[in-house]
C-alpha cells in the first residue's frame, strides 16, 4: 500500500493534493453550518467523528476482501 508520507514524515506530493482537495469542501461546508448559527467545536466534532467513522469502515472492508482472497 503507497504512503501519504516520507521518511522523515512529510506530506508527499500526493498528500498534499489530498489536503486540497478536501480543504476547500470542508471550509464551505463548516461556513455554512456557521452561517446557520452552530457551534463551531460542534461542526468540528462531527466532521472528525464522521472521518474516525469512514476510516473504520474502510479498514474492516480491507479485512474481508483480503480474507475472501484465496
């Protein structure tokens, strides 16, 4: 599996297009919810809780494709 990161524990080239990618989704959407009045420790606290939700459920389907994999 590629990494995100170097050696010495730097973003590659990679890493930082996915950084941009998400950054400009993710202001817009924290904007708006603020805009709308919330909290934004809350807007915060349930877009990493979703993030910890995705990744989670992307690692146990890595772990039954591989098991399905003779």
């Amino acid at each position: 599996m590629k990494s995100l990161f170097r050696e010495n524990h730097t973003y590659t080239e990679d890493a930082g297009a996915v950084e941009d990618m998400i950054s400009s989704q993710v202001n817009e959407t924290f904007r708006t919810f603020i805009e709308l009045g919330y909290s934004p420790r809350e807007i915060s606290h349930v877009m990493q809780s979703l993030i910890g939700v995705m990744e989670s459920e992307q690692v146990l389907n890595m772990r039954l494709v591989k098991k399905e994999t003779p």
